[in-house]
C-alpha cells in the first residue's frame, strides 16, 4: 500500500488554503464571493476531478510501459456531478 501525506494551511490574509506534498504547492479557494472566497485558485471539486483525470493519464503511462507500448499524446476530460 501507498501512503501520501500532504499539507494544507491557510493562507494569511485569505480564506483560501495553501497545500504542499514535497517541493510542489498549489491554492485551493473558492470562486470569489462564495463562503468569503476570492478565486484565488482550485475549488475542491476541480481539485479532485483533477485528481481522478490525473490519475488516469498516469496509469495510461504505467500500463502502456508494462506493455511496451509508446504513448504519444493523450487527452482526458472529467465531468464531476456532485450532489
């Protein structure tokens, strides 16, 4: 099993929040005027759609490569519905 950890703290002056895993950080906010959001970066449905797409496009690679295969340019697009 893989274990990630990553962090997440606000950002001074905002609502929104500041995450980081390793060297790589991202803002995640809400649109501007939504629950004292200012647009500053991903919500977090786009972050996990994101995530899911992301995810996708990797195991693409990771299996092609087992197969042997070359992979050249790939496109993914996510609809997230939430209820």
């Amino acid at each position: 099993m893989v274990a990630v950890t990553v962090e997440l703290r606000n950002v001074e002056g905002t609502q929104a929040a500041m995450g980081w895993a390793g060297p790589h950080t991202i803002i995640v906010d809400r649109p501007e005027g939504k629950a004292g959001g200012q647009g500053l970066g991903f919500n977090g449905a786009q972050l996990l759609a994101l995530a899911l797409g992301g995810c996708f496009c990797n195991d693409l690679r990771y299996v092609a490569e087992e197969m042997g295969v070359l992979l050249g340019r790939i496109a993914v697009s996510v609809v997230l519905e939430l209820e």
